[in-house]
C-alpha cells in the first residue's frame, strides 16, 4: 500500500495551486487502497487545515509561532520527523524556490532518491521513473529511480497536472503535530522584500511586449519601446535581462518575478522556459518571435515568427501603427 | 576567509542545433562549445568579491572528465587560489547525489569558512548539488542567494523565496550557500588572463584519494539514473508563419485582430 505525502506551499496567508495538482497526481500514484496526506506548516493553520481536510485523507498541522515565517530549514526538521515515522513511500512537493531550497537537504537526510521538476511520474514495480526537461529545456529526459527503503521524494512541474477541486464533504482527519523537542534551526529570517513597485505595472498591461536574451545589448532595448509605444503595450522581459541590469526586477515576468494576464502577450528574442512561462497565466493570445526554430516558446505559442527580431520588430512596429492610426 | 567554489562545465546551447546521440545518453557533441556554468560564473565572482574584501583564499572544485580542466582554469583567471579536480572513470553518470558526496570528501577534511555553489546546472538543471552537499557536510544552507555579506562569523543572504518574494535570512558559518543568477557581475576573463594561470598545478584527485568506493558514484551509484533523452515532441504549438517579412507581419496583425487580442 503506497503512503503518499504532500508538502503544502503556503504563500500571503493562502494554499498555493500547487497544492491540489499534487493531489491530482499523489491520489493517481496512491492507487486505490493507498493513502494520500498533506503536510501544512506554519501559524494560525486552522482555516487552511479545514480546507484541505476536503481533499486529502489526513493533514499534518504544525501550527507553531516558530514557523509563522516561511522557511526551508524550520520546515525541513518538522518534515524529517515526520517522514521517518509515518513511513511514507513517497513524498511529493511543487518545483518552486522553496523546494528547491528544502528537497535536496530533506531527501538525504531521510535517504531516499530525488527526482526534480517532473512533469511525469509513474510507478514501475517499486520504483519510480519520471519525465523531466534538461539540456536549457530543449531536451526531455527519461529518468528513474535506484531501489530504496527510505521512501521516494520527487517536485513536479506547476501546471503539469490538473488541480483536483476539493469535495466539500470528504471529511480528511486533521491531526496536530509538534515540532522536534531539539528543533533548533540554524538560519533566521531577518525580512522579506517585497518586489520593488514599478513606474509601469506589467500586470495591470492588456498588452505586452516581451524581451529576453536575444535582444543582445541594452541599447537595442530601443526598438522594443518603439514597438511597445505603437502596440500601446509595456514592456516586460525575462530573467537574464534583469540579471544585467537593463530592465528592472519589476518588469520581470516568471516564476523569481511576477505573474501576468495580458490579453495580447508577445514575447521577443525569449527561448521560453518553464520559469519565464510560468509567469503567463490566463487566456492571453501569446506570439513568439525568434530566430531559433527549436525554441521551446514556439512550443506553447499560438502564433510565431521564425526572424531575426531586428528585422521583423520594425515591420512590425509599422503595422501597429497603421492598424491603431 | 577561505572560501570554496564549485563548478561545473556545460555545453552553451544558446546558438547550438542539438542533436541526440546514438545512445540516446547524451547529445551529439561534435559542435558543442562548453564553458562554465552560467550561474557558477556567478558563485566564483561572489567568492572572489568576498575575498577582495575580507582577506583569506578561494578554493575551486570540479567533478568532471579531462576536460573539465577548463572551468578550472577560468576560475583560476577570476581570482581563485587554488583548483582541485575531481576526476576518475568511475564518476561518469553521477547524479547530483553521486557529485555531492564526492564534493563532500574533497571539501569535508579542510576548514572552509563558505562554500558556494551555482543555484543550478545548465545541463541537468536540477538545482540539488548544493543542498545535498549542505546535507553531507551536515551544515547550514540557504538556496537561490541573490545578495550575500559576511560580518564575522555570519553571513546575511537574501534569497529567492515563496511568491517572487526575497527573504533576508542570518545564517552562522560555515555555510553552504548557493546562488542566483544576477548576484553580481562577472568579471571578463580574457585569454591573456587564461593564458597566466596555465602552469598552475590543479591538484587531481581519484576515487581512491577521496576515500571513495567506485560503487557509491556514477551509474553504479546514481539514485537517479537517466535512460533516454529525447527531443521534445513538434506539432501542436504555434502556428509558425511564413513568407517575407511584411507578409508574415501582416498575417501576424491579422491573428491578432481575429483573436480580439489587439
């Protein structure tokens, strides 16, 4: 019989997504006869408890002030805890900063096997194997487990799954857990930062421009404003355009920056990782324009350009502005 | 402080057509350039600011084949001491696991004050080196530093957490601490400046010197093991417009316009 644990993410005071996709693949992989519980850390839990007691078969509530602040290590020496008493076979958490900040430390302290950011996972016999992307995203690899009677731990894809709604009558027991008599983490959470509001708020943009790597050099950024100021769009980028400093951290969109739902999103010179799409939610009607063919982005748009940006961006610039004239 | 530093060398494929090889294990790499990991360029940069400032010694690790020696040499050109090269046959198809406790032998029997590592690998883009390698070593760690300093024994991190928020954390040292892209700006290395630290002996150390049993790393060891890469499947993504340029603009404006989206 497979016990299945879910790390619940917590963020602003409310269960992330993520939390019922997992149930959805954790009650697929629990068979019928398993058991699929969640873990929940943190202060003043009993709504969020409630909540999930609808569809998981038993919540682990660590209610304790020491947690009140999200944090990998506090989190990790509750879970280590309760991994090794309740036996799971396998323990499954979203891809997310937190996790990768938490797994790696917690599976080998249990001593079982990891697998990351998986947007497949299936038993074979007792093991388990996974699909997953390497190689910048541009390859899938098929991977699998060593044996291990220390349980299995895995992260998985956002949006790999589709969430499970919870029922409103399933009734999942709630039970109290205390955090270890010798909890003594060794990190402390001086504050949080909050992004840095922008002159222009990306999120509230129905259009949008978006720009990545492939712009090459910060005075290209030039024509992209032209672009945005014809589309009557804002501009926002991917991560390494902020990491050299030529766009700030609040014109970032993706899973380190912010989430967006324009209606019209049009992403320039962007390969399209999982983490920069991650920030695209919504029914937004999403164009590519890039001069790799194999780009993943080209993968999940409705509408690309294979170009050279410097040559299409201005032609397209012309065409916005005759259609908005 | 003494500070040491792990990279890693990886295929760029920012312009690279990749193909998988025949054994469908690896990618076809007769076209491939490799350099160091992009965030390990970042994780040497920090671990070279911090010893412009506070005095002591950088000490860079690898764990890869012959040619690994590159990165090395790069770190070295940065600003780093000193290298070391973790290079043995039986370490081919480690996983993170097998890399961490490799790391963990080398580094464990030297009293490191930090021990940086990029946030994540290009190639295998797991993100967990760092973490087991804190696990191991039984130290401290925080992952996805975007801002570090040190003052004395401690050091304060900020790091990417829940929500695209950043959290500051105090954590004692000695640490593991990975990091984020966007951390700093690494320096240019030139090839004069790889050229000066050509003759500096890189030490090489085995399986055997690691106190390593051939079983607990690469394939033998691996708890995860790869079994096929593939290429993602086409179709059912975008429609890719063609003809000239004013063609494919004019189309592109007219899909938007059908989609309401303009």
């Amino acid at each position: 019989m497979k016990k299945i644990l879910v790390i619940v993410e917590r963020h602003a005071g409310a269960i992330d997504d993520s939390a019922w996709e997992l149930l959805t693949l954790a009650r697929a992989l629990a068979g019928g006869d398993g058991t699929v519980s969640a873990a929940l850390l943190g202060e003043g839990l009993d709504a969020l408890a409630a909540e999930l007691a609808k569809g998981f078969d038993n919540v682990h509530v660590f209610d304790d002030s020491r947690l009140a602040v999200p944090d990998a290590e506090g989190d990790g020496l509750a879970l280590v805890a309760l991994i090794e008493r309740e036996g799971y076979s396998l323990t499954l958490a979203a891809h997310t900063n937190l996790s990768i900040d938490l797994l790696p430390w917690l599976s080998v302290k249990v001593g079982g096997p990891l697998l990351a950011d998986c947007f497949e996972l299936a038993w074979r016999g007792d093991e388990l194997e996974a699909k997953r992307t390497v190689f910048e995203g541009k390859v899938h690899a098929k991977v699998a487990t060593s044996a291990s009677d220390k349980g299995y731990f895995a992260t998985v894809r956002g949006g790999a799954f589709e969430g499970a709604a919870p029922a409103a009558n399933a009734g999942g027991a709630i039970q109290p857990e205390s955090l270890p008599a010798d909890f003594a983490p060794r990190r402390k959470a001086l504050r949080t930062v909050e992004p840095e509001a922008g002159e222009v708020d990306i999120t509230a943009s129905e259009v949008l421009i978006a720009v990545g790597r492939g712009i090459e050099e910060e005075e290209n950024l030039e024509i992209i404003n032209s672009l945005a100021e014809a589309a009557g769009a804002a501009v926002c980028c991917s991560r390494p355009v902020v990491d050299k400093g030529w766009l700030p951290k609040a014109r970032q969109v993706g899973t380190s920056g912010l989430t967006v739902s324009p209606k019209l999103y049009v992403a320039v010179g962007i390969s399209g990782s999982f983490q920069h799409m991650g920030g695209v939610k919504g029914s937004s009607y999403l164009v590519a324009i890039n001069k790799d063919a194999k780009a993943p982005i080209f993968g999940v748009a409705d509408v690309g350009i294979v170009g050279d940006l410097f040559e299409v961006i201005p032609a397209l610039e012309e065409e916005f502005k005759k259609v908005r004239s | 402080m003494d500070i040491a530093v792990c990279v890693k060398r990886v295929p760029d494929l920012t312009e690279a057509e990749i193909e998988i090889d025949s054994d469908g294990l690896s990618l076809e790499d007769s076209d491939l350039d490799y350099d160091l990991n992009e965030w390990d360029d970042f994780a040497v940069e920090a671990a070279v600011q911090l010893k412009e400032k506070h005095g002591g010694k950088v000490t860079a690790y690898t764990v890869g084949d012959d040619d690994a020696e590159e990165v090395l040499r790069r770190a070295l050109a940065m600003g780093a001491d000193e290298a070391i090269h973790l290079c043995d046959d039986a370490f081919a198809g480690s996983d993170p696991w097998g890399i961490a406790q490799a790391l963990q032998r080398a580094i464990g029997d030297r009293k490191f004050d930090l021990i940086l590592c990029g946030a994540i690998s290009s190639d295998g883009t797991s993100g967990h080196t760092g973490g087991m390698l804190a696990a191991l070593l039984d130290l401290p760690q925080v992952a996805l530093a975007t801002a570090l300093e040190v003052n004395g024994d401690k050091a304060e991190v900020c790091h990417e957490v829940e929500g695209g928020l950043e959290r500051v954390v105090e954590i004692a040292l000695p640490a593991v601490i990975t990091v984020q892209s966007g951390i700093n700006e690494p320096r240019y290395v030139s090839i004069r400046g790889i050229r000066k630290v050509a003759g500096m002996d890189i030490d090489v150390k085995e399986c055997d010197d690691l106190g390593l049993d051939s079983g607990q790393v690469g394939d033998a060891g691996a708890r995860v093991r790869l079994e096929e890469l593939a290429l993602p499947p086409t179709g059912g993504g975008a429609e890719i417009l063609e003809g000239s340029i004013d063609e494919m603009v004019t189309t592109l404006i007219e899909r938007i316009r059908e989609q309401g989206a303009l």
